[in-house]
C-alpha cells in the first residue's frame, strides 16, 4: 500500500511540476492531485526537494534508454528519427527538469554526478549519427566540424524549454514546444543534407510530431522497475 502511494505521489508530482512550474506547486495540491491528505504526503515526502530527488532517479533510468540508442548504417536516417523520438519522449516527460532549475536551484546530487556523462554521451551520440550521414553521402560535412555541429546541436535542443520560458512563450504540455526544438535544430545542419535526404528528414520528423510519444506512461512505469 505505502509503495502504491509512494508511486502515486511521485507520477501526480511529475505531472502538475510539468504543468504548473515546480515553483508554482504548493504541497496542498500535491496531495489533492495524488488523491492524499498533506499528512500522508508529508510522510511519504518531507518537502518538495524530496520528491525532486526521487523524479530524478525516475529520470536517470529513463535517460539510460536513450544512451544506448546509435546509428543504424542501413536506415541512417530512420535511426536518427528514432534517437529523437526518445529525447523528445525525455523531454516531454521530464520537461520541469529541463525548464525549471531557477525555481529548484541546485539539481539533486545524483543528477549533478551524472551530467557531465549524460552530456558526452549525447555528444558521442549526435556526432555518431552524423558522421553516419556523411559516409552515406547525405551530409555533406568535414569530419572537424562534427564536433561543434554536435554541441550547437545539443544546445538547442537542451535549452529550447529554458528559453521559452523566459522569454515569456509558450513551453507547457501541448505547447508544441518540444517539437518545435527539434524542428529548430535542423536548421543548424538541412542546408548541407542532400535534397532527398532533407526531405525524408523533414517527413519522417513530422510524422513523429504527429504520432507524439504514445508510450510515454509505459516507459515511466518501466523505468521505474
């Protein structure tokens, strides 16, 4: 029972930090969302930072996911559609932790061990995917410049929700805003894909705007076990 209220608190948590803002969310209506008394949250949760932390190891399992994820030489570009449809999936899902460190301060000391290995990794990863594109001749790029395309490339899509925030646009769940970071991000690179290959990257990012992240649920209860 107290693990079922436990999983509970942190997913109602999740949702209204998403939504609201972490700053604007009062414990009060932590526990009307979980469906508890303030006095069985605070038992389970002394304070907001407490549950902060434990979203944060829901995180770091989900992110594991995406480091795994590398290009496929048969279908380079489907694979990349797929690379960003799971960070958009972390994006979408974890959106505060993105979005709201000026109301939260400091991330949890688990989040701040790993961030230097989550961002070379996602580096690792971008500039595999491609280098990818350019030994199937659909990028045409010199190998020194992969690098710095890779950390444009991470800053985008990184800093897109903190920087609609403040400046004051839109950035909450349906916003769009997840897509629209990705969509902005090839900006940095399209000019330089081969006619087709643009397009393809274009059509296949638009279906994957349109399908959303469909097992977004799943794949927070999975990361969960």
């Amino acid at each position: 029972m107290a693990a079922g209220t436990r999983e509970k608190i942190i997913e109602a948590a999740r949702q209204l930090f998403n939504r609201l803002h972490y700053g604007n969310v009062t414990t009060a209506m932590l526990a009307e969302a979980a469906g508890i008394s303030e006095g069985n949250l605070w038992y389970h949760f002394k304070t907001k930072r407490d549950l902060l932390e434990a979203i944060t190891e829901d995180f770091l399992a989900f992110n594991a996911e995406r480091m795994t994820y590398r290009p496929d030489p048969g279908d380079v570009l489907g694979s990349y559609v797929d690379y960003l449809g799971v960070l958009a999936g972390e994006l979408r899902t974890y959106r505060f932790l993105y979005r709201d460190q000026a109301d939260y301060g400091a991330h949890s000391d688990a989040l701040q061990a790993k961030l230097p290995y989550i961002h070379e990794i996602s580096l690792e990863s971008f500039s595999a995917y491609f280098r990818a594109m350019k030994d199937a001749g659909l990028l045409d790029i010199e190998d020194e410049e992969i690098p710095d395309l890779s950390v444009n490339v991470v800053l985008v899509l990184r800093y897109t929700l903190e920087y609609l925030r403040e400046s004051g646009k839109a950035e909450t769940e349906g916003s769009g805003a997840v897509m629209g970071g990705i969509r902005q991000h090839l900006t940095l690179f399209s000019h330089r894909l081969t006619s087709a290959a643009k397009a393809e990257l274009e059509a296949r990012i638009g279906a994957l705007a349109r399908d959303g992240l469909k097992n977004r649920d799943a794949c927070v209860i999975n990361a969960r076990k």
